[in-house]
C-alpha cells in the first residue's frame, strides 16, 4: 500500500501539531549515474558481488559451450523450438507425439494432414499396444 504522502514522523507519539516531515531523501546527482540498476542489499561479507556481471558470464559461457552427442542435438532442438512461430511449435509437437518419438517435423502444412500413428512401426520383437 502506498502512502498518500511520502513523509518522516519526527516522534511516534503526536503532539496534536502535526510531528510530520516531508521526507525528500537527498539525491547527489554524481552518485546518480553511479548507482546500480538493481537495488544493493546489505551484506557482511567483505567482498561484494555483482549478480549482474555473473548473469551475464554464465550467459556467455553457455553460448560458447560446444556440446557433443546427445546433448548437442537436444540443443539444437530446444534452439529449434524456441524460436519458431506457433505453427511450427504446434507441428513439432503433433508429430512427434502422434509417431511415438519416430518423427520431428516443422512443417504444418504437411503435418496437419498427415497421420503418423498409421505408419509407426514397433521395434522388432515388440508391439503397438494402444492406451485408453
């Protein structure tokens, strides 16, 4: 909630003649443009970290950070995921569900009207077996 009057009591028991300051907290307009853009928590440690510099570290270094393998092509598909429109999202998603994990297509013109689970083989050995 927010004060109709931004002010400082001078004394927690009235007078009944007002004992409200304004309270206009005093800006140095040096240490303005100095100031964080996030606000400095206090601390006890004698070393003070800039989160900021951290976040950004970490994103760069996920960025430079060359996977191999498996991971790698998780990547690549989460990448794919992100930044696609919803009908590639819709159609990524639709294809590989209805295939059981077989397919990955961002096509939806082509995933629309076509119907993976017809065409799904099981693993030699193994069958289909429907849920529900």
């Amino acid at each position: 909630m927010k004060k109709d009057v931004a002010a400082k009591w001078d004394t927690l028991e009235g007078t009944g003649e007002g004992g409200i300051l304004p309270y206009l907290p005093a800006v140095d307009p040096a240490a303005a443009e100095d100031a964080p853009k996030r606000p400095a928590y206090p601390t006890s440690r004698p070393k003070k970290t800039d989160w900021d510099e951290v976040e950004h570290d970490v994103a760069r270094e996920e960025a430079e950070e060359k996977l191999e393998g498996d991971d790698a092509l998780q990547k690549l598909f989460r990448d794919i995921y992100a930044r696609a429109d919803d009908d590639t999202r819709r159609a990524m998603n639709k294809s590989f569900q209805t295939s059981g994990g077989t397919v990955l297509s961002t096509n939806w013109g082509e995933v629309a009207k076509k119907d993976y689970e017809k065409e799904r083989t099981a693993p030699e050995g193994q069958e289909w077996k429907k849920w529900g």
